[in-house]
C-alpha cells in the first residue's frame, strides 16, 4: 500500500499582475479554509511576484514555487535567479526542466540537471519535468526520451534524488487542450516509478505528477491512477474555482 500523499502544483507560467496575483490568491486560500485539502498545495509564480505572494500565502497551507532557477550558484549572470536567492524568499519548489524552458530556452538535460543540484543544496525540492513530443510518441519512443530526461538528473543527484518531485508532462499535452488518457499517463507513470525505485532506497516514494491540460473535469480520473501522486497544473491554476475543485479532486 502506498502512502504517498497527493500534491497539486500551480504554473501561472508568465502571467499574473499585482492585482490579478492578491484575487487569486484570496479565493484560493479562503477556499481552502472553508474545505481544507487532503492534499499538498503550491503555487509556483513568477520572478517578479515571489515577494508578493510569499506575504500573501503567510499562515495558508499554500507552498511558495518559483518556476526556473540559474544553474550557476553566483556572480556575473546578467538576469538570473540564484537557488540561493529563491530560498532567501522562502521559496519551497522550484520547476526546472519545464518543456517550455527545454524548447524556447534551449535547456539540455545537464542544465536540467545541475539546476536540481542548485535547489537541493539551497533546501528547495526541485519539482523536475519530463515528457515527449508528440513526434516522439508517435515514433514509439515516449519511455526512452523520459527515461533518459530522469537519468541525466537522478545521475546528477546520485541518493539524493529520492528528494525530487517528478512531474511527467507530454509536451502535446501542454496548454493544448489535450489531455493524456489516464491509462496513458500511467503507463508512463509505472516506468518512471521503477526507474526512480531503482535509483535510490527511498525512490519509488517520490511524487509523481502528472502536467498536461488537467482541469476540473478530468483530474478525478488521473488522479486515480495508482502511480499518479498529483498534477502540474498550468491554465486552471488561474481559475481559483477550477484550482480549487482539482485540489478537491486529489485525496490523500
Ligand atoms: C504546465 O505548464 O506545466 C501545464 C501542465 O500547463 P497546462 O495545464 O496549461 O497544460
């Protein structure tokens, strides 16, 4: 029997404003003082933002996210964002390996890599994505690509990657409306629990979310898959009523 609790992790990606972040953010936490969830919550927010909500989420049961962090520790990075820097806001989760930041931004799975190292050592839980192109599904080869995006980074961690949260995210299921199939998502949930297994004592422990169009409608039924621990969660994490019924819909 497991025991791993449930855990759902809002990407507002780069949107928000002051204004949009506090609404948001009072629906969210008085929906979850009138129904308190059974489940790990957290946000994960723009740069900008962190200050913000870090006071705005005091004495919820929200966790504060940051959604990428610097793979170099400190010094001469015009721009960057240092884990250091994050924790220093009382940042809890940090995204890295985003599929967004993998295609736009050119993130190789070594930068993935170290830039999990660089939240461990800071004390953030690296919240690391994997996940295939649509191409690469059709190819047959969805299990190679996120076995080799986890291994460059449990490489990178050794034991320690049993801190991790792993979120597998198909990039044709991001933003588009398409959601994986929850037979689908936990076929490749199975892999990547006996891989994690394999890779450290504590492994097979690890959260496994599942990112990609997940919504109000159809989180009960991924949600219910043995291996799927809880969701990344992009568009309806800006909809306080859908965030809030996704939360609701992940039971310890
Ligand atoms: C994401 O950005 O990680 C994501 C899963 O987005 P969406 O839910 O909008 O597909």
């Amino acid at each position: 029997m497991t025991t791993r609790q449930k855990f759902i992790a809002g990407n507002w990606k780069m949107n928000g404003s002051l204004q949009a972040n506090a609404a948001l953010l009072k629906a969210i936490t008085q929906g979850l003082r009138e129904q308190p969830p059974a489940c790990k919550v957290a946000v994960a927010v723009p740069m900008p933002y962190l200050a913000q909500v870090q006071a705005l989420l005091a004495g919820s049961s929200v966790q504060l996210g940051a959604q990428d962090v610097s793979q170099h520790e400190a010094g001469a990075y015009t721009g960057e964002t240092s884990a250091a820097m994050l924790a220093d806001l009382g940042v809890r989760y940090g995204l890295v390996g985003h599929s967004e930041r993998r295609q736009y931004h050119g993130e190789t799975d070594a930068v993935v890599a170290t830039k999990a190292q660089r939240l461990l050592a800071a004390g953030i839980t690296p919240i690391v994505c994997v996940g295939e192109t649509l191409a690469e599904r059709e190819a047959g080869q969805t299990g190679t690509v996120v076995a080799r995006q986890l291994a460059a980074v449990a490489e990178a961690l050794g034991q320690q990657i049993e801190k991790i949260v792993l979120a597998y995210e198909p990039v044709w299921a991001i933003g588009t409306g398409r959601t994986a199939t929850p037979e689908q998502a936990q076929q490749v949930h199975a892999a990547l629990r006996a891989q994690l297994a394999s890779a450290a004592p504590g492994g097979a422990m690890v959260p496994v979310l599942y990112g990609g169009s997940m919504n109000a409608a159809n989180a009960a039924d991924l949600l219910a898959q043995s291996d799927i621990d809880g969701g990344l969660i992009g568009g309806a994490a800006l909809k306080a009523p859908d965030f809030l019924k996704i939360i609701g819909a992940a039971q310890a």
